[in-house]
C-alpha cells in the first residue's frame, strides 16, 4: 500500500510541473522573419531568440541562418518563453514549434552559436548542441581550410586585467601562436566574442613560423610580437570576465578556434 502511495505521489508531482510549465509557454504566430535570431508576431510584438546569437548582415552566414528560420517559422503558429526584454525592448524567448526548441535547432544545424550572459538551464543544453554540430561540421561549426587553420593556437586568454578592466584595458589580452615551420598571413582573420558587437578583422599582420604574437584589447603601436585591437581614442575591454567564448575564423569563414 506505501508502494502505491508513493508512486501515484510520482504521477501528481510529474503532471503538476508538466502543467506549471506548459502554463508559461505563451501562444502567437510569427508575422515576419527579421533575421536569423530575431521574429516579429503578428500582434507586432518583437522577440529576440534567447540563449544563442547568429551572423549579422555583413557577416560569413547571415543569409543562410535567417532563411532556416523563416523556413521553420515565419506564418506559423509557435509557442515561446518570456526572459524578459534586452536593451532594445525586445521579448527574450525560447520559441517552440511543434514542442522542438527551435533556438536549439538553429545551433544544431550550424547557423548559431550558444550566447548567455548570466546562468541559465539552457547554457549546457545549447552547448552540447554546438557541439554536436561541431562534430558534423556543418555551416557555422566547418572547419576552416586555410592551410595555416591548424597551425595556429590559443595559447593564452587573460580576460580579466588587473584592476579595473576599464582603465587597464590593454591588460586584457589573448596570445596566439603559429606552431608550423612558415609564416601565416592573418590578413582579413576574423576575432570575436560571443556577441555581434566584438568583432575585429585582422589586418597587415604576418604571424612568423615558430612564434607567438600579443593581442591586446587597447590601443597602441602595432610591432611584430604586439598586435592592438582597438583603433578608436576610446578603447573598451572585450572579453567578459565569464560567461564569454573565443572565436578565431580564417577569410575563408571556417572556424579555427573556439
């Protein structure tokens, strides 16, 4: 008799959460595709996919994640989950259809990459996706096929400068180096973090074989072991002291490290 207790007070508390959480999941329909991580409802409400972060329009991928999307989504009806709103009054939402975590499925399929900043649920979810795609090599996750891609390595990422990040900005640096015999022309490499706002496309930079160069976050002069990010009077730091990934893509789009 305990025994069948216990199991129907199994069964109640799996339908309660069940329904709590069904209870959250708000219902709309999606007007319009804006782009690979953004929808727009057709009550005019704006949602920003939470937890991952595609290409921007001027970025390696941009088309093909915003058309995925709109294939999935656009003129269907969905359910999603409110985050709360961003910096630009959108709806943070997890969108469902048909129950599947499309956000997910976008990182899955290559054509965006995992983006919190602060704990969540998701977080380890999002990135085992990532991974996976990894492991496929598809869209964002490719490999790159510069014949330098496997020569170069993050040796070092110290992404949280002494004192203030703000006033020791060139504190905040990452060092790569070139492991192979020749010299590697980085021309036109691309840097980023986990969001769109950090990017920085590499430019006059030739990394000598069997040697390591420094990247700092600030400004200053470029020499042959020192390369400066920041080209602006008003230089920021990059890189969060957590919740922050390292991106390194080649010109040809394909992913060097991650």
């Amino acid at each position: 008799m305990k025994f069948f207790y216990i199991i129907l007070f199994c069964i109640i508390l799996f339908f309660t959460i069940y329904f709590y959480n069904s209870s959250k999941l708000v219902s709309s329909e999606v007007e319009r595709v804006l782009d690979g991580d953004t929808v727009e409802l057709i009550n005019g409400e704006k949602l920003r996919l939470y937890g991952i972060n595609t290409p921007e329009g001027d970025e390696y991928y941009y088309e093909e994640a915003t058309e995925f999307l709109r294939k999935k989504v656009e003129h269907k009806k969905i359910k999603y989950k409110d985050f709360g709103k961003d910096q630009y009054n959108r709806t943070l939402a997890t969108i469902y259809l048909d129950g599947v975590d499309i956000n997910k499925e976008l990182v899955r399929n290559g054509y965006a990459t995992p983006y919190f900043t602060s704990k969540s649920n998701l977080k380890n979810e999002y990135e085992n996706a990532f991974w996976d795609c990894i492991q496929d090599e598809i869209g964002l996750c490719k490999k790159s096929l510069d014949v330098c891609a496997s020569c170069i390595n993050l040796k070092e990422l110290n992404y949280d400068a002494e004192g203030d990040d703000r006033l020791n900005v060139n504190g905040e640096y990452f060092i790569l180096e070139n492991k192979c015999d020749y010299d590697c022309n980085l021309n036109g490499w691309l840097i980023k973090d986990d969001t769109s706002r950090n990017r920085f496309k590499l430019k006059n930079i030739i990394l000598k074989g069997k040697n390591e160069m420094y990247f700092h976050s600030g400004s200053g002069i470029q020499t042959d072991e020192a390369y400066f990010l920041c080209t602006s009077k008003t230089c920021l730091p990059i890189w969060n002291n957590d919740f922050d990934t390292f991106y390194l893509r080649s010109r040809d789009g394909g992913l060097v490290i991650y």
